[in-house]
C-alpha cells in the first residue's frame, strides 16, 4: 500500500501543484482587476491552494477523502444579517 501511495502521489502532485499555482495566479489577478476585493481573489485561492497534495494509504483505503478542490474553512461564512428592529 505504501509503494501504491507513493507511485501515486507521483503522478498527482504535479497536477495539483500546476492547479494550485495557476489558482493563485487568477486570485492574484482576480484582485487586482476586481479593485483590490480580497473576497473574490480568497474564494479562488481557497479552492485552488488548498485540498491533498500527498497521497497516503488512508485516502487509498479510503479512510480519508482526496480533496483536489480546498474547502474553505468554516469561520469565514458571512456573519448573519441582524434582525430587524420591529416596528413601533
């Protein structure tokens, strides 16, 4: 299983690693041409930068996932609107 990780980890490493800097080069330009919107360039190199890069005998087993594509982290949801003020 090692020998299948590492041959794996050969050959998906140098794809994840062109995805990934590719990612920051359009964040990069998505907030320059965006005015300098960290929201807009942050959603594009959370997806790309983030996710597995080395293949483990886990994920081949199937005890943890491949994640080409990054999640974005759970605090950085938009705080939820206010409720409005009722009326009097």
């Amino acid at each position: 299983m090692q020998a299948a990780a590492g041959f794996s980890t050969l050959v998906y490493l140098p794809l994840k690693a062109v995805f990934a800097i590719g990612g920051g080069i359009v964040g990069g330009l998505a907030y320059a041409f965006s005015g300098g919107n960290e929201q807009a360039a942050k959603s594009i190199w959370d997806t790309s930068l983030y996710g597995t890069y080395i293949i483990t005998p886990d994920h081949l087993q199937g005890s943890r996932p491949i994640r080409f594509l990054g999640v974005p982290e759970s605090n950085d949801a938009p705080a939820p609107a206010p409720a409005p003020e009722p009326v009097r």
